[in-house]
C-alpha cells in the first residue's frame, strides 16, 4: 500500500538482450535433438515398422498410425521446432556493470549479473560444438543462483567475450577485485 501523496512507481520492463547467438547455434542444437531424442524416436519407430512388415504383417494397420503419433510426429516436431525456438530466445549483452543472458526454451530465463561478483570466465567447446565452430562461456558468480551460460558463440566471439568480461570485472570494485 502507498502513502497519500506518493507517486506508484512505473513499472519497470526487461528489454531482451542486443547480441543474438551465432546462427549456426540452430544446427548445433538439431545436430544434439538428433543425437538424444529425435534420432532415438525415430530409430526406434523404423525398427518396429521394419519388424512389423517382416513378422508381424497383420499389426501394421494400429502400429503404423500408433508410431506415427507417438514418434515420429513428437520426434520431427522436436527436431525441427526447438533449435528455431532457442535461437529466437538465446542472446547476450555485456553492459558496463553487468553481464545479462536469456535462454532457454520451455522454460525460459533472463540471468543479470553484476561484474563486480564475476569470479571466473571459462570457455568451453565440446566435440559437437568444435565441429560447428561454436562454444559456451560459462560466467560464475558469488551467487547461489548459478553460472550464467552463452552457448551458441562463436570461437571468436567467445574468446573476445571472455576477454571483454575478465577486463570488466577488474575495472569494477566489488567483491572480485
């Protein structure tokens, strides 16, 4: 409840953050969908297709709608939209106090961390990343919230975000310094 005479304070509004993620984030991610659930899905929908038409032709007509609605439409529906969702959803911003990410897909997130609780910087490229030439800064912070993590840069741009967050971390006084 407000005092008489007091003015309600605006609501304040998070503007996403300017920096979208490499493009080629979206081939990484159907590339991973491929490797841990889409792929698997529709693997397993061929084999019992396959098995079906060869011992059990008379099962084909309920099995083949069955695999169709519970594999290969959620598998193709998750190849195909979720690297376009995280992509539209990723990005990144390094302001002069802080370091502010979004991601996410179903469950979305907006991470701001001060500079100033910046304790390490890390870099990493897993053997799928390598191949897209992409990799994941990890900032870690005096909080208990958590890392916050780029993923989708690239090389470059991860090197010089890396570098860009160390430098600004040292020219902020707080706990880091």
């Amino acid at each position: 409840m407000s005092e008489p005479g007091a003015e309600p304070h605006a609501a304040l509004v998070l503007r996403p953050p300017r920096h979208r993620v490499d493009p080629r984030a979206r081939r990484w991610w159907a590339a991973q969908a491929l490797l841990t659930l889409s792929g698997p899905m529709l693997l397993t929908a061929l084999v019992m297709a396959v098995l079906s038409v060869l011992f059990f032709p008379g099962a084909l007509p309920w099995l083949g709608p069955l695999l169709l609605v519970v594999l290969v439409v959620p598998g193709l529906g998750y190849l195909v939209v979720m690297p376009r969702w995280r992509y539209a959803v990723h990005a990144w911003e390094l302001g002069e106090r802080a370091v502010y990410a979004a991601g996410g897909w179903f469950w979305q997130k907006r991470r701001i961390a001060p500079l100033s609780r910046v304790q390490t910087v890390d870099t990493v490229r897993g053997p799928l990343q390598r191949r897209y030439g992409l990799a994941t800064v990890t900032v870690t912070t005096a909080s208990t919230a958590g890392d916050i993590k780029i993923a989708g840069l690239s090389d470059a741009d991860a090197e010089e975000l890396s570098r860009r967050i160390g430098e600004a971390a040292q020219q902020v006084p707080g706990d880091a310094v």
